[in-house]
C-alpha cells in the first residue's frame, strides 16, 4: 500500500515538474527572440514580465489561499454543486479585482516604470519602451490569475496532466506568433503574443473542467 501511494504521487509529479519548466522555458524562449532586437530589448522585455508577475503572484495567491481549502474540502465531500460555485466566485473575484487594475495600470505604465526602475543606466528610452511592453502584458493579469485558479481546482481532482497540456498550448502559441509578430510589430509583439498565449491557456483547462 505504501509503495502504491509513492508511485501514484510519482507519477502525478511528473507532469507538474515539466509544467514548472515550461514557465522557465517560455521565459528563454522571449528572451532568445528578444535578442533579434538588440541586447538592450531583452533587458526591457525581462524587467516588463517581472514588474507584471508580481502582480499576478500577489493577487492570485491572496485569492487561492482564502479559495483553496474551500475548494478541497467540497469536492472531497462530493459535493460537487457548491465546488463548482465556489470555483465561479473565486473566478468572479478575480475578474473584478484585475479588470480595474489592469486598467489603472496599463494607462500609469509609464509613470510607474519610471518610478521604480528609472535611474542609473535605466535611461528614458528605456522606460519607454518597458512602459509600451508592460502596458500590453498586464492585460494577461486576469487570465494568467484565473489560471493559477483553475490549476490548482485541478490539482484538487488529481489532474496534474491537464495543466501541463495548458502550458505546453502557453509556450508553443507563445513562440509561434512571438515568431510572427516581433517582425510585424517589434518588441510589443511579443507582449501581444504572451497575452493570446495566455488566454488560450485558460480557455483550454475551462474546456477541460
């Protein structure tokens, strides 16, 4: 029995340590397209994707642990009605959360990259173009936030493979058209592609559910 459940959590960690990787992975794969556009591009695209992630880690995380052990506890008690429910309102909450923000964000873009990272060898140009990028990433923030949702509901049901094949759809959408875009559109294309990567992610594991 022991070694039954070592092999069943073995088995079920796999996919979630290549789905870990696949973060890491789509980070090198933007950074290697950034560098198309010169050494100073990948410095700008990376300091936009950081100042954006922490926003997503901080809502979603805050959301999940009030969520997450509601969650578990009503789908192991089956009760599969309120779960789903509670799944709704958890995804209600962070719409209503992000929509505004990303809204105040995307128009302070400028303002707030220049505040934090404006100084030294962070020349205006520099905030210029981190401000262009970070302004279209944030848009990601509600559905990169209900995806750290909706992998933890996952989680809940022992479906570590689900996630994984959501990110798998985030890096190579993401790579296709980051591929097409960043000759269409620069920089910002990237950011573009990043968004629909995004969103194409959460539309599949909503599918799936």
């Amino acid at each position: 029995y022991f070694d039954g459940q070592i092999k069943q959590v073995c088995v079920m960690l796999l996919p979630v340590f290549f789905f870990f990787s696949m973060d890491q992975i789509n980070l090198i794969i933007n950074s290697s397209l950034c560098t198309y556009l010169g050494v100073g591009n990948v410095s700008n695209y990376s300091y936009a994707l950081r100042f954006q992630n922490t926003f997503i880690s901080t809502i979603s995380l805050a959301i999940i642990t009030v969520i997450y052990p509601i969650l578990s506890e009503l789908f192991y008690k089956q009760n599969s009605g309120e779960y789903r429910e509670m799944l709704t309102t958890g995804t209600r909450v962070i719409i209503y959360v992000c929509v505004p923000l990303t809204f105040f964000l995307s128009v302070n873009a400028h303002s707030l990259i220049k505040m934090i990272f404006g100084r030294g060898n962070f020349e205006e140009k520099d905030v210029i173009i981190t401000a262009a990028v970070f302004s279209v990433l944030i848009v990601s923030l509600v559905f990169l936030s209900i995806r750290d949702l909706l992998i933890r509901a996952f989680y809940i049901q022992k479906d570590t493979v689900a996630p994984l094949i959501s990110s798998i759809i985030f890096g190579v959408v993401n790579l296709v058209l980051g591929f097409i875009f960043i000759k269409i559109i620069s920089i910002k294309g990237l950011a573009i592609s990043y968004v629909v990567a995004s969103f194409l992610s959460i539309a599949y594991l909503l599918l799936k559910l």
